[in-house]
C-alpha cells in the first residue's frame, strides 16, 4: 500500500455453528486470512449481532441447528440485504439437504472440510 492510501476495508463475515469447537476453527482461520469475523451459535444470536454491522459481505451458517435452520436465516437476513451472499455448511450431502439446486452451485460446503478448502472458496465469494 501506498503512503496515505486508504486501507481496504476487511471483508465482513458471519458465522453461524452451533457447534462450539467448528465454529471457533473456522473464525480464527477466516481471521488469519484478513477477515472480519463475527460469529454466533444461533440464527437469533446471528440476527442480532448482524443490527449492529451496516455491510456483511458472506454469511456462513449451518444448514441443520435447532429453531432457525441455516436456509431460514439467510432467507430473513437477505430481507434485509438482497445482496448477502450464503456458504452453506453441513455435515449432511447437498441433496440431503435440499440444496442440490444447480443455482446455489460454488455455494455448499460438506463437513468436515479443510480450513483451506474454506478460505479458498469464501475467497471465490468475495472476488470482485
């Protein structure tokens, strides 16, 4: 970067596990990779952590937690913003899950994965 040049803003990322021990794997390897992230173990606790940022850029959630699932979270938040894009994950195969739509393609991650099967794709999201 250039003296007096304005940093990039860091990418926003939302996290939703309800599992502890995943969910605070994949923040500390998102943030090793320059993201900001915020995660939550629950759709409510998402939804409210979400109010207090005016950009997130991915949202990363679980399909299958209890009240909320993944596909209901990312379906309130895009109200909201239309232009939230969603990482599935989910210990359960895409079609298991309903998520075998051709259009949802690049957008589905099967547990377990590799942290750098996770920063490669969240970084395929957030290319320009």
């Amino acid at each position: 970067m250039s003296a007096g040049a304005a940093p990039e803003r860091a990418a926003v990322i939302l996290v939703v596990e309800d599992e502890q021990p995943v969910r605070q794997i994949m923040e500390r390897a998102l943030s090793r990779n320059g993201y900001l992230v915020v995660a939550a173990e629950s759709a409510d606790e998402a939804l409210s952590k979400a109010a207090h940022y005016a950009t997130i850029d991915l949202l990363i959630t679980d399909i299958v937690m209890r009240g909320m699932n993944g596909r209901e979270l990312a379906t309130v938040m895009r109200r909201n913003r239309p232009e939230l894009q969603v990482l599935y994950v989910s210990g359960f195969t895409q079609k298991q899950t309903g998520l075998d739509d051709p259009a949802l393609e690049g957008s589905f991650l099967q547990k377990p994965f590799g942290l750098d099967e996770l920063v490669q794709q969240v970084a395929r999201m957030l290319a320009p």
